[in-house]
C-alpha cells in the first residue's frame, strides 16, 4: 500500500514522473519512516541523469518535502498539466499545478496525508 503522485507533462504517460511513498519501518507496531521514491520520466533519462532516486524520510521530513514539491510545482516554469494523487482509503485526484498554489487545497492535502501517515495500517 502507497501514496503515488504522477505529474504529467503531457498524454503520453512515459513522460510522467511518479513520486512513490510508503511505510518502511515500524516501532511499537507505527511507521517511523518513509521511503519515498521519484521515477523520472523517459524522456529526462540520459548517460547523466538516473531513471530513478530513492530515499528514506521521518514523517517531519515527509511533511516537507511534499510541501516544498507542491510549491515548487505550483510556481514551475516549464509546468505540469496534471497531479494525479492515488491515496489508500482516498479516491483518486486530479489536480492542475495552479490549484495546488491556492492555500485551501494545500490544506486539504496536507490533511489528507495527515489522516494517511498517522494511522497508516501497519498489515495488509
């Protein structure tokens, strides 16, 4: 079970990077730490660049990253069309760069991944 946020640049899916974050250890039967995990879109691939990076997180650190990666989408450049997030026990959501700028919806996902890694289920 994973929390999987796709950003999409355009229809063709191998153009999507998939950020992937699930629990990975357990204290006293409650996660304590996160791999988090980006896999980079094809066309990013190159002698230079790796396909994938992983990483552990605390669920502190988890709480920024993802708000530092929402706030660095909201203002990219070169932006997203979309942010799919896929979310145990959440339907799936679909968001525009743009809406992820507006403090409210933050707020929602923040609440989301709140409810999420506070009492992620510790068996399948």
């Amino acid at each position: 079970m994973s929390i999987v946020i796709r950003f999409t640049r355009d229809s063709c899916s191998l153009n999507d990077d998939v950020l992937r974050i699930k629990p990975n250890s357990l204290n006293d039967n409650r996660v304590v730490d996160y791999s988090v995990s980006m896999k980079y879109a094809q066309i990013k691939n190159s002698a230079n660049a790796p396909p994938s990076h992983s990483q552990n997180l605390s669920s502190t650190n988890l709480y920024k990253y993802i708000n530092s990666l929402f706030v660095l989408i909201s203002s990219d450049n070169y932006p997203f069309i979309n942010i799919q997030i896929d979310a145990p026990n959440y339907p799936t959501v679909l968001l525009t760069p743009s809406l992820l700028a507006r403090g409210d919806v933050l707020d929602a996902v923040n609440s989301m991944l709140d409810v999420i890694i506070t009492s992620w289920p510790t068996s399948p």
